[in-house]
C-alpha cells in the first residue's frame, strides 16, 4: 500500500495551523506530494493548479466550507472527465 501512496499527491485543508502542520508532517511520508491550504478558498485554488489525487478537509472553514469546497471540486471532476471523453 506504501508504495501505492508514494505514486500519488495530496491536498489537506484546515483552518487550525498545529492540526495542519502536524498532519501535513504526517501526509508528506507516504505521499507523493502533500499540498496544504488554510481554507477552502484557498484549497481551491491549490486544486485547480496542481489538481491532487486525493482532498482531505474539514468541515467548517473561514472563507468557503468544506462542503461548498468538496461541491466545487466534484463539479471541476466531472467536467474534466466528460472532456475527455
């Protein structure tokens, strides 16, 4: 399984910096690349940039709430995969 996670990125978004920065330590040993944002506005961006495997996040939020957010990247899924079709 490791050596599965290692193949792939992860974003993670939460508000509260101690609970971030000690997960992202955690998140940065079996992946990839671990990519982190302090709200789902910035979580976002960092989504549509760089458009990690996997999205960890929090519920609520300053800005926009994990679930607008999680709304907002299901909807950019899904328009990237019927353009590929």
């Amino acid at each position: 399984m490791s050596d599965y996670l290692q193949q792939l990125s992860v974003l993670y978004v939460e508000d509260e910096v101690a609970i971030r920065e000690g997960f992202c330590r955690t998140l940065r040993q079996h992946f990839k690349e671990t990519y982190s944002a302090s709200n789902g506005l910035d979580g976002l961006e960092i989504y549509k940039k760089y458009l990690p495997d996997i999205v960890i996040t929090n519920i609520r939020m300053p800005e926009v709430d994990g679930i607008e957010m999680s709304k907002e990247i299901l909807s950019k899924a899904c328009s990237i995969i019927h353009q590929i079709y």
